[in-house]
C-alpha cells in the first residue's frame, strides 16, 4: 500500500524509554562480529516475543535518544579477510536469517536502521550458534537451556492466519481493503463511532496488527475474511473460491469458470447461490403449496463449502477451495488431508488447522459450532433419499467430498448402498440412538412392505460382514435388534 516515510519508523522507534529484547541502539558500534551476533539474538527474540521485526539502529544516543548521526557505512565496511560485510555475514549467518540495512539521511545526519525480521520454523544461528536478548544484552542460547525449549515451542506454533497479508497501511486505506460495513453487518454489531476505534476493534480481533512505525499490517485473517478482493494481496490469490461448470460428466469441456474473490465471509452467499442457480431443480406440491427444490440439498451444500474452505490447508500455495459442478454430482475439493480419520467424520471430535477463521465464522453464523457440519450434511442427503456424500483424502491431492445426484433404492450401487447405510448407523448413534431396519428403510424411502424389509435385512448383513456395523445387543431377537457403527 502507501510508501511509509523512512523517518516515521525512526522517530515511533526512539519513543521507548529503553531498550528491548527486540529493540537496540547504536551511536557507532559497528564491529562485524558484534553485528552477526546480534542478528541472530535479534531475529530469535522478536520470534519469542511475538514481534513481526526486531531493529538495531547506529545513530541515536542510547541513554538520551539524541539523533547523533553515525559514519557507519553498511555498503562500504569491510569484515575479516577484507571481506565486504555483507558477504561475510552471509556465509556465518543460518540460510533463515532475513534481514536489511537500511540508510537514512535527514537534516545532515546519517543513520543506519538494520530491520530483522522475526525467525520462524527453527532459530537464526551465527557461526554455528544462537542467540537471543535478555533485556538490553545479547547472550547465547544455551542448549538444552528453559529458553531455547520455549523458543521452539513459540516458533512450532505460528498460525498462518495471524501472518501479514499486506503491510505499511495507512488508517485511510484499511476501508479500501477491508468491507468493514460488511464484517460489522455480519457480526450484527454496531460499528463503532470513528476510525481510531475501529482500528483498534480490528487490532483487538486479529485482522489487523499495528507495525512499529505507527502503521498497520493487514493479517491473512483479516483479508481471509472481509478482503473487498483477495486479488489485492499477492500471497492470497490462490486461496480465491472457484466453482466451475463442466459440460456432461467430465472435465473435457468447461463451461463456466466463476472466481468470488471477496474474503469467505462475503464469498459464502454469493457461491452458494449460483451453485444452486447453476444445478437443476424441479417444482414439487407438498400439501397446498408447491415449492421448487434444488437437485442438491441447500443445506449440504452451505455445510460442504463452509467445510472446503475452513478445513483447508492455508500453506499450501498450489491450490485453492474449489466447486466442481458435473451433470450427475457437485465436487467440493480444497488442499489438505482431514485432521481426523474419514470414517469418523461424524462422530470424532472437530479438529481444525484454521482456529482463528473458523471463531469468526462462528459468531458470523457462516459455519457451524461443535463439529454439527457433517452430521448436517448426512442428513440432508438421507432427507433427500440421496446416496451418502463420498469422501477422498490423499496427502498431496488434497480432501474431495462428493455429492451426488437424487438416485433412488434401487439405482444405487451396492457400495453406495452400503456406504448409506453405514452414515445412516452414524448418524443415529450420533443422536444418542441405533440403526434398524425400519429406520433404514426410512432413510431410502421405500415402502413397509416385505420385499423391502428383505431387501433391507440382506444389507444389513452385508455391512455386517464388511465390518462397517455391529449389532448392538447381539442377543436382541432379529425381530428387535438394533445396529451401531463398528467402532463404537
């Protein structure tokens, strides 16, 4: 965004009263070795103290933070050998450290602002070793030491959410990425009554994160939400929602290829309308009225691309939340593997990699609370007479869920059958309840007669033996038993 005057940085830094474990001031130290040491002490406990950046800045008195100048030239110095210094820091600094000398010139006077930014993944090492600040000192990282275990901890538990999506931005420009009227629409709440506590509002909930030079960052959480256009931040554009049309059954001939760059929170309603517009529906009576129904329940659609999009994996950069639209099923694909096994979808308890999105979408009623999205989604199906949605993972490939088109009973494979009956146990054991073939017969739709109660009696034991579910009182009369998903 906006170009952040260089002195802006400067004078936010000198206003604190000390220095930190991420903050140190130089009128003329310039030494090579001091300053290899540093970065890595400086990277290392920016990352233990939750700082984007940590700053050694040559120029300011350190006791009175007068602006002195200094004749330090970070271009021109030379480290052992006669070696520049850049080189030389470069072959005994770790690949990981990042960082960048920056000169400033203003009224006569020279300064020079070294900009670390924060280690992540492992700690910043120099000649083979680390180090970290302890109040105003740079020590070594004792291996084996307290703080080297807590450092690993911190740096292992960085979440991709809370990363920067775009940086050095003005208040004026947050509205022109962020639909603020939209998230507070959302939340149903009120906006607050100016900028400044909005700002802070939006610092407090992690979209955004003041920078030390008074400016904001705009985390992935933020634009992940509310972005007017995920195409604004580089980083994002692959996380964009996609649905595309097929012509037939396969993907040789695309027919619509539809992008909803606007963060989730707005893209939701948008993509699950034209999902629904874009599959076919017939007009149905029931009792006085008659209502048109979609092909695909809404419901399970709502709840797979509330799923697709919470459940992806954020650090995978090949690919994004995609709606697959064929003439006999919609595909709901996204990176990552599940977190739990596919068989317990329904009754595990919900995990997720994006804990940040998923609490805002809570309280926007864009997903569902305690891990209910599956149960919904089975249900619906089982509603609808549907077969039961179809589950892939791979690791590499990403989590496909499919969902198929209204087949009755008897046009149901014998997988999909078995597939049915076996969520169906689930779903009842999940409401405090058991399978049997009434309830079975139910969820397909067929009629009480005993053809279907046969039909039915043979699938049961079909899934018996296939190991999908159990009897739950095995000396139930067959008359009175009941059934439960295998592991329970």
């Amino acid at each position: 965004m906006g170009n952040a005057d260089e002195m802006e940085l400067l004078y936010s830094l000198i206003g604190y009263p000390a220095e930190t474990e991420w903050l140190e001031f130089k009128d003329s130290n310039s030494d090579p070795e001091r300053i290899g040491k540093d970065i890595s002490a400086l990277a290392n406990s920016a990352a233990f103290h939750g700082r984007d950046f940590a700053y050694r800045i040559w120029g300011v008195e350190d006791t009175t933070r007068q602006l002195v100048g200094t004749t330090f030239n970070p271009l021109t110095k030379k480290a052992k050998g006669n070696q520049d210094l850049s080189i030389w820091l470069r072959r005994f600094l770790s690949t990981n450290a990042n960082y960048e000398f920056n000169t400033i010139e203003r009224g006569g006077l020279k300064f020079v602002v070294l900009v670390v930014v924060a280690t992540n993944g492992q700690p910043v090492y120099f000649d083979n070793a680390a180090y970290i600040r302890e109040g105003s000192s740079t020590t070594r990282l004792v291996t084996g030491s307290a703080k080297e275990a807590e450092l690993w901890r911190r740096l292992q538990t960085e979440d991709f959410e809370s990363l920067p999506a775009e940086k050095d931005v003005a208040v004026g420009e947050i509205s022109e990425l962020l639909d603020l009227d939209a998230y507070y629409g959302l939340l149903r709440t009120r906006r607050p009554g100016n900028i400044d506590e909005t700002v802070n509002e939006l610092c407090r909930q992690e979209l955004l994160s003041i920078q030390d030079n008074g400016r904001y960052t705009v985390t992935n959480l933020g634009a992940l939400l509310v972005a007017r256009r995920l195409g604004d931040f580089p980083g994002l554009r692959k996380r964009t929602l996609r649905v595309v049309r097929f012509e037939g059954d396969a993907n040789f001939d695309i027919l619509d290829d539809t992008f909803f760059d606007s963060g989730y929170a707005l893209a939701f309603p948008q993509a699950e309308q034209f999902v629904s517009a874009m599959t076919s529906a017939k007009e149905v009576t029931e009792g006085a009225f008659r209502r048109v129904r979609t092909e695909y329940p809404r419901r399970a659609v709502r709840e797979l691309l509330s799923n697709m999009v919470v459940h992806q994996d954020l650090s995978d950069t090949t690919a994004g939340p995609v709606v697959s639209i064929y003439s006999n099923r919609l595909e709901f694909s996204n990176p990552g593997t599940t977190l739990v096994p596919i068989d317990r979808l329904l009754n595990a308890r919900p995990k997720t990699r994006n804990a940040a999105l998923v609490r805002v979408l809570r309280q926007m009623d864009l997903c569902e609370e305690g891990g209910t999205g599956w149960d919904l989604i089975v249900a619906s199906c089982e509603a609808a007479f549907m077969p039961a949605p179809k589950v892939t993972s791979e690791d590499g490939l990403g989590t496909v869920v499919t969902l198929f088109g209204g087949r009755a009973y008897n046009r149901m494979t014998k997988a999909e059958r078995r597939e049915a009956a076996y969520w169906h146990a689930c779903l009842m054991y999940a409401r405090g309840s058991s399978m049997n073939n009434q309830s079975l017969r139910a969820r397909f739709g067929l009629e009480d007669e005993k053809k279907s109660l046969v039909a039915i009696s043979r699938l049961i034991r079909e899934c018996c033996e296939a190991g999908l579910i159990k009897g739950e009182d095995e000396e139930a009369s067959a008359k009175f038993r009941r059934y439960i998903p295998a592991w329970a």
